[in-house]
C-alpha cells in the first residue's frame, strides 16, 4: 500500500525492455545516437511541432532550473504560485542556475488566476535599477495540489504573460496526467495556448529518469545546451535517457500509464469518500489531499500503509483530531492494495 509518491513506482517492463536492448554494441555519446534522433522526430510529431528543439534530462529539477534559466537573466524574476514546485522543492536551483534570478510568488493556491498574475507583474519590474526585471511565468501542470488547469485557462495567463512580453514555461512532471484528464492534444495544451517551453515528465510516470525538454521556438535551445553541459547535466551514455523515453511513446505507453494512474486515483478518492474522509481539494490527476482521523492513520500504518502526513503526529490524545495526508497512485497500483487501503481507512 505505497501511496507516498509516483516517482517510488516501478518502471514499466517495456522500458526496462528498451534499455536492454539500447545496451547492445556501441552507440554516439552526448545525444548523437539514432534512438535520440527518432525521439526528436516522434516527439515533433505528436506535439504538431516540427521545428520544436527537443533535449533530454535525468531529473525534473534539472529540467526546471535549466529551462528557466534559459529564459531567465540574473536580474529577472519567474512568478510562480506559492506551492510551486521550484519554490518549495528544489533547494533554490532555479536561482542557483540562472546565477540569481529570484522567484516572486503569485497570491492564491495551486492554480494563479489572470487577475492575480497580472497584479503580481505590475507590481515588479517598475523600481527601475533597483528592483528585479519582470521575468518568465512558470505553470505548473498537473499541479502540486492535484488540479489541473484547463486550456482556456493557460491560454488567459499566457495572454496575460505576452501582454507583458514574458514567456510562459510549463512545469510538466505530470504533464501526461494533466493531459487524460482534458482529453486535448499536447498541442492544444502547450503552444497553441501561449506555452513556449515545456517539460514533458516521464520519472513520475513509469520511466527510470527522464525529462524532455521542448523549446517551441527554438532560439533558446544552443543556449539550454550550454548550460545543460555547463551543470553538468549532459549524460554521456544519452543512448539510456533515449531509450527510455522511445518506449514511453511507443503505441502510447505514456498515455496508457497515465490513465491507469489516474484511474487508481479515482478509486481511492470515491473510497476515501464513502469511508467519510474529507478531501481538501478536488483530484483532477493522480494526488489526493484528505484528512482522515488520527485513529485511522494509526491503523493504516500499522498495517504497512506508506504515505505522507503534511500536519499533525500519529502519537496524540485524541484519536478523532482529523490529519491531513497526501496520496499519490501511479501506474501500478493495483486495485486490490487500493481496496485494502480502503478497508482499513473504514474499519
């Protein structure tokens, strides 16, 4: 019953498969091998995209911080929401490689509004000298609470970016998560709705580590390269990073283990519901919020239950003081754990 994070998931059989197979012989160092070429060329293909620049990364901070140092000067400011990933999870990365650029927080939660963007910008930007240059925005989709915003929404912030002229970078660990859940294309989710660069997530969904990086305008992609080898981020052995993401996007691997993410998610939310449980935010993807009793924490992680408690300790007086938790499902849950999850949650 192993709840605490996608990225402890499994990889998929027919990635592992792929690697096997890149193993064989030799092949180019640094991204020159064929399979890296054929990525390129599929990835163009299903984002509608031809000239798109295309890179690879091990690691979702690595493809943060050096995209957003691409589209970032030392002087400038990335606005991103008070739970962004980069703002709380990746130990000041984005500042450490744009050489001090800093981050300004949008108010709200998880999603930004138009309205409160457009506040936040105004109000950088405007001390001259003495205060940061108004920089990128930074989306995060799907985001770091479970939501998900619509096209019509990136589209309006993006309008709100480009009336300022900044450009919009999407966080996209869970990009194929937030992608079942609209139904859309990549396209209509990206750069059809303002988005200049994206990260297409794999770690958190069945892959072994990898993040591609596309630039739909590829003017930024020598410069990405520079400082993808300059922080030591270029992967000699590329053919392995290739490998894994041919598979994730051979007859729709990616899409299949989204869905099946989502789909655990779903169950344990209508679960979670039934068993009384209050769900701080509506799930859209693959996480879930939700404050159960002290009681029922106690039982399930005495029963071998792994998940996050954000408030509160298991030891405490009164057994019925609601604590707060995070869930997350990925591709291989199974629906019997989800059940006996369920069960004890209940009981």
């Amino acid at each position: 019953m192993f709840f605490a994070s996608d990225n402890a998931g499994p990889v998929h059989p027919r990635v592992l498969a792929a690697l096997t197979e890149a193993n064989q012989g030799y092949a180019p160092s640094y991204g020159a091998d064929a399979v890296m070429d054929r990525v390129r060329n599929r990835i163009r293909e299903i984002f509608e995209a031809p000239e798109a620049a295309v890179h690879l990364v091990a690691t979702g901070t690595a493809a943060n911080a050096l995209a957003l140092a691409s589209l970032t000067a030392p002087y400038e400011t990335v606005f991103c929401t008070p739970v962004a990933h980069i703002h709380e999870d990746e130990c000041n990365a984005p500042e450490f490689f744009s050489a001090g650029a800093k981050l300004t927080l949008v108010p709200g939660g998880d999603k930004m509004t138009p309205e409160a963007l457009r506040r936040t910008i105004r109000a950088e930007g405007n001390r001259g000298v003495h205060g940061p240059q108004r920089g990128p925005v930074s989306l995060t989709q799907a985001t770091e609470r479970g939501g998900v915003y619509s096209v019509a929404e990136i589209a309006a912030l993006t309008a709100v970016a480009r009336d300022f002229g900044l450009s919009t970078y999407m966080d996209g660990a869970r990009f194929t998560n937030a992608l079942v859940t609209l139904g859309c294309t990549p396209a209509e989710m990206t750069w059809k709705a303002g988005i200049d660069v994206v990260s297409l997530g794999g770690t958190k969904n069945g892959l072994m580590g990898v993040e591609a990086l596309i630039f739909f305008d590829p003017k930024k992609s020598w410069e990405f390269e520079l400082r993808r080898k300059r922080g030591a981020h270029l992967f000699s052995k590329h053919r392995y990073l290739s490998a894994q993401m041919e598979a994730y996007l051979t007859d729709d691997l990616w899409l299949e283990m989204a869905t099946a993410a989502n789909a655990n998610c779903a169950r344990l939310a209508e679960g979670l519901r039934r068993a009384g449980a209050r769900l701080l935010h509506t799930p859209q993807a693959n996480l879930i919020f939700a404050a159960l009793p002290r009681r029922a924490h106690q039982r399930l992680i005495a029963e071998g239950a792994m998940y996050h408690l954000l408030d509160g300790t298991l030891e405490g007086e009164d057994p019925d003081e609601l604590l707060t938790c995070r869930l997350v499902c990925d591709w291989s849950i199974s629906d019997a754990l989800i059940d006996q999850f369920l069960t004890l949650a209940a009981a």
